[in-house]
C-alpha cells in the first residue's frame, strides 16, 4: 500500500487516487464503522500513559508535540462518533502540556486529499508536512537549522 522512497519515506501507493475499485477496497478494509469506540476509562489510561511518558522525554530535554493528521469519510465520522476531541485530544494536550497541531483547527488543513480515508495521498502528504512544520517551527523556534541561508 505504500511507497518508500528517499530517506525512508512513506507515501501511500498513488494507484489508490486513480483506481476507484481499489479505492472503495481499501476504504471497506478500515470498517466496519459501528460500536461505541473505547471505552472512557480506556481512554483516561491512554491519556495518564502518555502523561507520564512525556514526563520522561522532557526529563531528558526532548520537547513532545502531538499532530493530528487528516482522516475522511466513514472513518472520520467514526472517530468523530467513537473518539471526539473533548474525550481524547484535549485531555491529552492538557494533561501533557504539549503543543498540539489538530488539522480541523487549521483551514489550510481541511482540503487535503484522503483517497482511501485515513492517509493523504502523496501530495497532499507532501503539502500537509509544509504545512504543519510550518506551525512547528512557529511555536519552536529553535527548530529552525542555523546552517539554513536566512537563519
């Protein structure tokens, strides 16, 4: 289903942004898209484990930021259903203090392509990535290679 290339990246395979059968596929792997999602007191456990991780990466001067990447169709509607954001995103950015990067926040973030719904097709990968590094190196300055031309 993907694609590596240089430097180990990853891009999903571009044949599902063209073939529409194997499109329609591959969306009907993710279902099927009913139950009630994880339970609250699974999601608390989720939340204190990466509290308490984040705790131990700091501790070591590593700087943590959570980035929610783009998902479509069913499976949006799912996560909206099983998981919305008062329940996970935003008890685990309070409870992490981290800085967070959620795409519906940002209206440059909405219109990427999801072909299958749950990963951006290559360009838009590649848009998506500018995008919120970007929004990295804003909250981060220090990110910025002091080797680049203008930094």
């Amino acid at each position: 289903m993907r694609w590596r290339g240089p430097d180990r990246q990853h891009f999903v395979w571009e044949r599902l942004s063209r073939d529409e059968r194997l499109r329609d596929h591959m969306r009907w792997v993710w279902g099927p898209f009913n139950g009630e999602g994880t339970k609250p007191e699974e999601k608390q456990r989720a939340v204190d484990g990466s509290a308490r991780d984040v705790a131990k990466l700091r501790a070591r001067g590593i700087e943590v930021a959570f980035i929610r990447s783009p998902s479509a169709g069913l499976y949006y509607e799912h996560e909206l259903r099983g998981f919305p954001r008062k329940d996970t995103w935003e008890p685990l950015l309070k409870a992490t203090g981290a800085f967070g990067i959620h795409f519906e926040d940002y209206p440059q973030m909405r219109h990427y392509e999801v072909p299958e719904w749950s990963h951006l097709s290559r360009a838009s990968a590649t848009q998506y990535t500018r995008e919120y590094v970007g929004l990295l190196v804003a909250h981060y300055p220090w990110l910025v290679r002091r080797d680049e031309p203008g930094a």
